[in-house]
C-alpha cells in the first residue's frame, strides 16, 4: 500500500462518523419533508448541547480507562440547585442577584461547584479509596437522583430569573446561545485532550496506568482530575439544561446518560480506554440528535420511536465496529 | 403561592400531629406510591396521610420509583406485615393484580388510588378517569379553536408522557375519540420518560416542521414548561400558539396566570384521596359499600359497583384563567380545613 493510499485511508476511517453523520443528514433531507432547513439544523444543535457537554466528560473518563455513570444524576442534581435558587415558581426561591452579568456568572459557578464535588466523591472513591469506578459512580448515579428528590420534595422549580433565560433565548448567527456554548466546550477540551500534557496523559494512563506510573506521571492525579472534570461538566450541562426548561423538575435529565454514553462509543472512543478523540464524541452527539430530530419530524406512532431509535443506535455502533475491523485489516 | 405551600404544609403537619392519637386506634394503612419524581404523586402523599389521619388511620408510604418489580416486592413485604389496607397507584395498570389477589386473599383489603385497575376484584378504587380528562381536554380545544378559527379547524400538537404509561394513552384515547370527524388535524409526539426537555424538543422541531400550529396538548403540566420555554426560544408571546394541560399541577396554573397557558384540565387530586378515607372504615371493616352520588369536598362524585367492585369516579374540571386561583384545586396547594367525615 502506497503511503498516500494508507493516509487517505487512515483520514477516513478516523472519521468515519463525520461521514456517518453527513451521510444521515443528506438522507434525511432528502427523504424527511421539512427537514432541509437551517431551523431545524440549529435546533439539532441546541439539542446536542446537554448531551454533547456531559459527553466531555464521560468521555475523558472512559479515555482514561474509567466508567462514570453519574453524570446524568449530576447534571440533575446542578439543574436543580439553579432551579431551587433563581427560579421564582414552583418551589424555586427567585434569588435575584441584580443584571445578567452577575447572575449568570454566579448561577453558573453554583451548578458547576456541585458537579465538581460529585466528580471529586467519585474520584475519591476510586482513586484513593481503589473501589471499582463502576460501583462508585452507579452509587452516585442512585444517591445524587435521590438528593434530587429530596432538596426538592418531587416538586419543580419553574419560571428561571429572565437574566439567566436569556442564555436559552438569545441567538448568534441564527444559531442558538446554547450551541455556541457547547461548541466552545467542545473546542478547549479537544484542544486540551490534544495538545496539552494533561490531555495526553489521560489518554496514556487510559492506556497503561501502571506504564504511565512507572515512567513518573502521577497517574492517579491524572485519573482523580478526571473524575473532577466528568463532574464539573456535568454541572455545566446541568445549568444549561435547567436554562433550556426554565427550571428543573425532579426527572430532569432522565436517559440522558444512555444518549451520552451512545454518542461517546459513537465517537470512537473504545471503553477500554486509551482511546478517543473529542471532535468524533461531537460528531456521535450530533448524529445522534440528528436520528431524534428525524423521529420527531417523521411523526412515527409513539411506541415505535424508542425501537427505532435503538436499532438507529446499533447500525451506528456495528458501523464503528466495522471501521475497527477494516483498519487492522487494512493498515 | 409559598404562603399557600406553607399553609399546606402547615396544615398537614398539624393535622399530623392532631390525628397521631387516634390514629393509632384505627391501625396502619399502607400507601404504594409509583413514583416521587412527579408532582401530582409528591402531593398525593401528603393529600392520603393527611386525610387518612382525618378519620384515625396511620399512613406508611413506600415509593416504587416507577418500577413494576419493586412494587410487587413492596407488595409481598407489606403482606407479611399484616396491615389493616393497601392503597396502590399502580405503577403498571396490570402486573399488580397478582399481589392483590394475595393480599385479599391474606385478608387484607386493597383500595385503588388513581390508576384504575379492573381484571380483578377491588375493595375501592377512586379515580378521575383518564379517558375523561382526555374529553375534558378535547371539550375545551374545541371551545378554543372555535374562538380563534370561528370553528373547530386547526392544527393541534399533541405531547404525550412516555408512550409505555397506560395513564397518557387513556388520555390520548379519551382527546382523539371526541376529536374524531371535526376538521383538525393531530400531530401526536411522546415525551420519553416523561422528561421535560424531551417535550422541549418536540415542540422546537414542530414549530419549524409545521409552523401553523394552533394549539399544543401536552399531557402534564412540567411539560407545558419545557414547551413554553420553546415557544419563548421561537420568538413566539403568550396566546399566540394556544397551550392546554392535564393535571393540574402548581407550575400549569402559574402558566396560565403568565397567560401562556389556556386551560389545565385538573385531576381531583384531593378529592380522589378524601373519597378513599371517607370510605377507609368500610374497607377496612369488609361492609358494604353503597352506590349512589356522594358530596366529595364539594364534588358530585358518583359511586358505582363495578365487575372490579366498588368505584368511585370524581369529575375532573378545567382550570382556567377565570378560576385558577379557587382553593379547590390541588395546584393551589390548600389542603381543605374541614376534617374528612367517615361514610356511616
């Protein structure tokens, strides 16, 4: 093989779920009524926002040969602080801290302070404590649900301060506020994962913890930030999500965490670890939200969305698997 | 509205406190709750403790989490512990039926909170009707679209709850059957798991799918929240897409006094929980429940002996922005003062 036909090949295959993601959307363009359109091309964006920012996190987890199914309670747990303080229904307290520029920072900083305490229960436990990532953060996944029940009664903080919606309504190019925000996450974690020490450790240690030990890299730091990290963003997905509904309730989020991990194998990343980059885990949130846009407009009988949504999933990840298999194959 | 929840809350814990002695005269009745992430389930338990207490019963409640299996274990344990009565939502309409026939058979009678379950004999079951609240729904969509379009013509978007709960496909059925042969159109999307955002996306993508969009029915007032902020993101005001809710809960009566929100048609919460204690002393005691009309905290409710048994339906009303603020209605969160007087 010629090394321009091994690097055509290698592009490809590196980003196949582009081509998997571009591919969808001309189909359902094509064939979905209404669905070529920059509206709905935006709002797929804004829908990818929750999912894509909590999908950060768990993927640099999982890069660094973790598990973290905690995420979603997190996001919950962050949505619903914001909505308990600057919410004014429901059993929202309306805090009002004065203009927007106070109060988006500060309600912002609250929902990310709680996802970085849980990040860092979870990093405890597993990193210093050496419990299983797995067991750790399905307790966290069962507790913080719970706390959400609890701060909240089961009841909903509705009508978020007018300062803090802005976010959720305000657009930039035709594109909403929140994509913007997600993009930009997007953009400084990869830039991260990729160009700083930081990033390539998770990546080494995803990939040989105990190599990665030996040659000086603080391993369990690394896996520790890690977990830090998976939690704050997960609290930054929480603010958002608590923006886009204009409140939290106390199912807030629920399924988010199978969408996420979907969009994270999706994206290349192997859950063995080691392995992964974060443009692929935005083009799988993507194609993901693209398939839920399709159900939507394709206005499917009701019982019959989650079936095809599954199937959907699977030739997505059976596709990803086959991109495996062709590259040892090939290169 | 905090004043109304503290009253409420206030008032429960009183009556709590006042009722303790001679709650322990009458025994324990046990309360299997579905699920304590939904506001209407929430305020059920304080609604069935504080009513039971009324009439001098102890409420223990247990929460299913909406899972089937936890509550038939739930249901197996509380057998064994031998309690005077079983109230149950169930959380699916038919899998407890089972551990109901134990529990009659164990001697220990089972009344029916909301959710009506009828392949096997009840003790009593009180329900609103979900079929109901969907004519309920479809009567004033079409009061509604007559006063936008001059007729009733239109484009109505439906957001159902997650299509594997029984409760949104009766509404579904009971809107859509009072719908048919009048000249709308019905666009029908479900709301997985009953999560807001889901129901946030749906409208969002409708909107730009179909644009002339009269009216949204979605079948629980958290999602109205998640569509109002849609329609907010869409640039649209209050009243310019017509917004109609099932429940009743506190967050679709505040959209309605925003002017988002037209109609909540409302299930009895209270009065469904006040007609199980009236009855408690009958159920427990295995005597003979009566038929016929009886006054349920204002409410003409109508008690029937069904194949299932006895049965209790109260009338669901619509909410409006011209009462929105009665007290009668469980969104508003004041618990009736008067003490509930047992059926003699």
């Amino acid at each position: 093989m010629t090394p321009a036909r091994r690097r055509t090949i290698e592009f490809l295959l590196d980003n196949l779920v582009w081509l998997m993601l571009i591919t969808v959307l001309v189909i359902f363009s094509l064939t979905i009524p209404r669905y070529f359109q920059f509206g709905i091309f935006a709002n797929i964006l804004e829908q990818s926002t929750y999912v894509g920012v909590m999908a950060i996190g768990l993927a640099m987890v999982i890069i660094s040969g973790n598990l973290d199914l905690s995420v979603e309670s997190t996001a919950a747990l962050s949505a619903m602080v914001t909505g308990l303080l600057f919410a004014s229904s429901g059993i929202g307290l309306g805090i009002d801290l004065g203009p927007a520029i106070v109060m988006i920072p500060v309600s912002m900083l609250i929902a990310v302070a709680v996802g970085t305490l849980i990040g860092f229960i979870n990093g405890f436990f597993t990193v210093k404590i050496g419990m299983s990532a797995f067991i750790v953060t399905l307790a966290s996944f069962i507790w913080v649900r719970g706390l959400v029940v609890a701060i909240s009664g089961g009841r909903s903080a509705q009508s978020l301060a007018p300062e803090i919606r802005m976010i959720g309504i305000e657009r930039l190019f035709g594109i909403p506020l929140l994509a913007w925000i997600s993009v930009l996450c997007f953009v400084i974690f990869a830039f991260i994962m990729a160009k700083t020490p930081f990033g390539r450790y998770i990546t080494l240690v995803g990939g040989n913890e105990a190599a990665t030990f030996r040659a000086g890299i603080p391993s369990g730091r690394i896996l520790w930030m890690s977990f830090v990290l998976a939690g704050a963003l997960a609290g930054l997905a929480g603010w958002l999500l608590a923006i886009r509904t204009s409140g939290a309730t106390a199912n807030l989020g629920v399924g988010m965490l199978f969408n996420a991990f979907a969009a994270v194998v999706i994206g290349g990343v192997s859950l063995k670890g080691g392995i992964g980059k974060l443009p692929g885990v935005y083009a799988g949130v993507l194609l993901i939200y693209s398939i839920h846009t399709a159900i939507n407009l394709m206005r499917l009988p009701a019982h019959w969305t989650q079936v095809i949504l599954g199937l959907l999933v699977l030739a997505a990840v059976l596709l990803d698997t086959l991109k495996l298999r062709l590259r040892e194959r090939l290169l | 509205m905090k004043l109304s929840r503290r009253v409420f809350f206030g008032t429960v814990a009183a009556a709590a406190l006042a009722s303790a002695a001679a709650a322990q005269d009458k025994g324990t009745i046990y309360y299997m709750v579905p699920t304590l992430l939904d506001e209407f389930q929430t305020t059920s338990v304080d609604a069935i403790e504080k009513f039971m207490g009324d009439v001098g019963y102890d409420v223990v409640t247990l929460n299913a989490d909406n899972k089937t299996d936890i509550q038939q274990s739930q249901m197996s344990d509380t057998i064994l512990l031998d309690p005077d009565a079983i109230v149950i939502a169930p959380v699916d309409f038919n899998a407890l039926v089972p551990a109901i026939d134990e529990a009659r058979a164990a001697g220990i009678p089972v009344m029916i909170f909301d959710r009506q379950i009828t392949d096997t004999m009840i003790d009593l079951t009180s329900v609103a009707g979900t079929i109901e609240i969907g004519h309920v729904a479809a009567a004033e969509i079409k009061r509604l679209l007559t006063e936008k379009n001059g007729s009733v013509t239109g484009t109505i978007l439906q957001v159902l709850g997650d299509p594997g709960d029984p409760y949104t496909l009766d509404i579904q059925q009971g809107f859509e059957e009072r719908m048919e042969g009048d000249d709308v159109t019905i666009i029908t999307q479900p709301a997985m798991q009953w999560e807001a955002s889901n129901a946030g996306s749906i409208v969002a993508d409708e909107l730009l799918a179909t644009p002339d969009i009269d009216l949204i029915f979605v079948h629980a007032a958290h999602l109205a929240v998640a569509a109002v902020a849609s329609l907010e993101a869409a640039g649209k005001a209050p009243g310019d897409v017509l917004l109609v809710s099932s429940n009743g809960a506190p967050v679709g009566l505040d959209l309605i006094r925003q002017g988002w929100e037209q109609v909540e048609v409302e299930q009895p919460l209270f009065a469904q929980a006040a007609a199980l204690a009236m009855f408690a002393d009958k159920v427990v005691n295995g005597e003979e429940i009566e038929p016929g009309t009886y006054d349920v905290l204002g409410l003409q409710s109508e008690l029937t002996i069904e194949e299932w048994g006895p049965n209790i339906k109260i009338p669901g009303a619509a909410i409006t922005a011209d009462n929105v603020d009665e007290p009668r209605f469980w969104g508003n969160l004041q618990a009736p003062d008067d003490p509930i007087t047992p059926v003699e």
